[in-house]
C-alpha cells in the first residue's frame, strides 16, 4: 500500500477513527499493530514473516542482554540479532548482485561457472526496519538505552506504519516512550498533521511523478545520447525528482503519526541550501546521516584516532551506506564521492580554517555544493556505467553532435521547478516551517491547501511507488 493512493486514504480513515475511539489504551495500541500488519502485507503478505522473526529475535536478544552475565555471553546475543538482520539483509538484497559479482570473478579467473536461476523478490523497505531493529539491540548492548517494558510496544515501535517502509529511520529511544501513555491528536496537531500529508502527497504526486519523472526518465532511460543542456536538464529533473519523492514521503509519514498522536523526527532539513557536503548530510535523509555517525562511523574510529583513521573510517562509512541503497557498482560509487566531497572538505577546512565567507561566498559555495551534488545524482540515477558515463560526457559538453532529447517545454519546466525548489530551500535554510507557517495569514494558509488538494486531484495518476521503496 503507498501513502499516493485511494487506498491509503480510506485505510487511514479508518485507522484515524479507531484510534479516536474511547478505548482501553492498549486496545488501540493492538489496533495499531494490525493495521501496520495489514499495511506491509498489501504488498507482499508473506514477507510479514520477516518483520515476525526481525521483531521476536531481537526482543529477546535484548532481554538477554540485560540478564546475563559475563562479557561473551552479551556478545553473543548481540551477535545473534546483527547476524539475524543482516543475513535477511544480505540473502534478500544482495544475493543476486554477490552471486553476478562471483560468476564475473570467476569468469576473469577463466572458469566459465553459470550458476543457477535465483530469482529473490526484494521485500519493501527491509533495509528500513533492519537498521532501526538493529538499533535496538546496539543501543541495549551498549547500555545507551534499556530494553522496552512489553512486547507490544517493542513490536508497535518496528511495524508502525508511517515510518515502516522508507522511515524516517527510528530509534526505540524516540518511539517507544510513546506508547506508554495513551495519545491521541488535538485539533491543532490534527490539521498541522493532515496539512503535512497533503504537503507531501503534493511533491510526491504532482512535483515528482506528473512534472519531474517524465524528462529524467527520457535522459536516463531513454536511447538517446544527450547534449550538454539535455544531460544538465534530466540530471536536475532527477534532482528535484528525488527530493520531491522522498522528503514528500517523510513529510506525509511524519504528518500520518502526528494526526495518531505520535512524534517523529524530521528527515530532510532543505538540503539544496546546504554548504559543503557535512552541511548536505546534515540536512539529507537526515535520520540515515545519524544512524551511519552513530553505528558505523564512530566505531570505525571516527575523529579520536587520527586523521588518516579518520579519511578511512569516512570513507568507509560512505562507501557501505552507498551500498545500503542498493545492489549495484552505481551505488557505491555514489557513496564514494560523497566520502571524497566529504574527505576534501574536511582537508580544506583544516586549511582555511580562519576563513569566514561572506554572503555572497556562501551562495557561490553553496551553488558550487548543489552542482557537485547532480554530479553524484548521475550514478544514482543511472542503471549502469556506461549510462552514468554517457551522461556525464553530456553535463562536460563531450558529445558534441548529439540530437536534441527532450522538447522545449519540457526545458523551461525543469529549469522553473528547480529553480524553485532551490530558492524555497534558500529562503528556508535557517527557518523551520512550523515557525514560517505560523507567521502566514490563515485565509492564505487554507488557499494553498486548497490548491495543493485540488492539483493532487487532478495529477493523481497510478500510484507509482516512492523511489526509496527499492532501498
């Protein structure tokens, strides 16, 4: 089920009116389970299973954590829930590309091994809740958190259907105090709540599938060799595409739990507006950027060890989270030019640390990150190499002689849109919506909804699923 459908809107409904129901406290909190159930099973019902053992495993890999005694026997059960996770992890998303990289290896080594058909179906957002079950348990092990007080709210806090399939990613310390006392939505967090739904159904609906979607599609996908305005054109349609598509996925997920009662944490912070590429992360997929500091980074060493250490553990960190949003080469070279943009900063911190940019610098800066950016967005977008090189000989202007791709309305759209978008995130960069909002005269506040409702209407196609469903 996805959040930009008739579906979803009668399900939510639903879901809306029994949790305003004068009922026991844990009676809608069960409410609240199967219909996140029933929410995950709309795509695929057998793959509930895997949130089954990903919730039970790592319930009592907790409580275990905190009865035994003895160094290797906490270990062990840690252990236990990251090899769990991770062994899902690894069969669902990358059993094919390790079995396609084995049989290139050894094609390279001269023995011709054609291994057989294995075909495996990606469950919905399994990278998702496999790292925010895993925080569970790491947080347990390090006695950075205590376990929760009953399975219900343990297994409410993995399944709860607003952040379940492309997050933002949680953590147990930020949901599952939630649960212990009843909540249910005021009128005001009601409408800010169905406001921030509708606000994400719009950049879903209408800015990334009725107007982006189409010229990245007919630069990416298309047979085409495109010339320098076509590859700039479809790689910042991509951009806007993807911001759209997701950050209109977290806002609509976030406004979901506030009209329930519940809290959940920002996870786009108008990142077009960022300068330099620690900015960028600070404000992209903002919950991923803490979880990889948190759990992989700072163990690698993190700051305290050096700087080599520190490049390494920097870079090793963007290489894995490139890999984590999906099985391919394109994708780790994604991370790895985050990792080198991130790597070259920090160099040229150290360098000109006295330096203070003036206004206009940091707009220049801030342009020179958002260009630096789509050049990262090729690899991500693109389904292959040769693609991604096709394409970034386009944005260089090497492929001189190339037949026009996309059609002059096209051009002006992207260009207006983006443009758009990237003054919005300029105007915002140092506000919150809540407090922008609030200055705004309420008449003009309901004409915006109004007219955000009425495009989602009419721009309401099939339903296309947000792109961060296949990560």
């Amino acid at each position: 089920m996805v959040f930009n459908s008739l579906t979803f809107v009668v399900f939510f409904a639903c879901v809306l009116a029994l949790h305003s129901l004068p009922l026991a406290w844990n009676t809608r909190k069960i409410n609240l389970l199967v219909a996140s159930y029933l929410f995950y099973a709309a795509w695929n019902p057998p793959f509930v299973l895997l949130l089954w053992i990903s919730t039970v495993v790592d319930w009592w890999a907790a409580k275990k954590l905190v009865s035994v005694q003895g160094r290797n026997a906490r270990r062990a059960w840690m252990l236990l829930s990251v090899v769990a996770n991770l062994g899902m992890l690894a069969y669902f998303k990358y059993g094919n590309f390790l079995l396609e990289n084995f049989r290139a290896l050894a094609s390279t080594l001269g023995l011709d091994y054609q291994p057989p058909a294995f075909d495996i179906v990606l469950p919905v957002g399994i990278s998702f809740y496999t790292f925010a079950t895993m925080s569970y348990t790491l947080d347990v092990y390090l006695r950075r958190a205590a376990p929760a007080r009953n399975f219900l709210d343990y297994a409410l806090f993995v399944t709860f259907f607003p952040h379940l399939v492309a997050g933002p990613i949680m953590r147990p310390t930020e949901l599952v105090p939630q649960f212990a006392e009843p909540r249910r939505a005021g009128a005001d967090a009601l409408r800010f709540g169905l406001a921030l739904m509708t606000l994400g159904l719009f950049q879903k609906i209408v800015l990334a599938d009725a107007f982006l979607a189409r010229p990245a599609e007919m630069v990416y996908d298309g047979k085409g060799t495109p010339g320098l305005l076509d590859a700039w054109i479809g790689t910042l349609a991509f951009s806007g595409q993807i911001f759209c598509d997701f950050a209109g996925y977290s806002t609509t997920a976030i406004g979901a739990a506030m009209c329930l009662g519940f809290a959940m944490p920002d996870n786009f912070r108008f990142p077009y507006a960022a300068v330099g590429f620690s900015d960028f992360w600070r404000r992209w997929h903002i919950t991923l950027s803490a979880w990889l500091r948190d759990y992989l980074y700072i163990p690698l060493g993190g700051n305290r060890h050096g700087e080599a250490r520190t490049y390494l553990a920097l870079m090793a960190t963007m290489l894995l989270g490139g890999l984590w949003h999906g099985a391919s080469w394109t994708f780790v070279v994604w991370g790895g030019l985050h990792g080198t943009y991130l790597a070259t900063e920090r160099a040229l911190r150290r360098r000109f640390s006295g330096w203070q940019p003036g206004p206009l610098a940091l707009f220049g800066l801030g342009l020179l990150t958002y260009a630096l950016v789509n050049l990262t967005w090729v690899f991500f977008r693109a389904h292959s190499f040769g693609k991604a090189w096709l394409v970034l000989n386009g944005m260089l202007g090497l492929n001189g002689g190339a037949e026009p791709i996309l059609p002059v309305v096209h051009l002006v759209m992207v260009a207006g849109i983006v443009a758009a978008i990237v003054g919005a995130h300029w105007l915002m960069r140092e506000r919150t919506l809540e407090s922008t909002l609030a200055r705004v005269p309420a008449p003009l506040l309901s004409a915006g909804w109004a007219l955000m409702l009425f495009a989602i209407v009419i721009a309401q196609g099939a339903g296309n699923a947000f792109i961060y469903f296949q990560f």
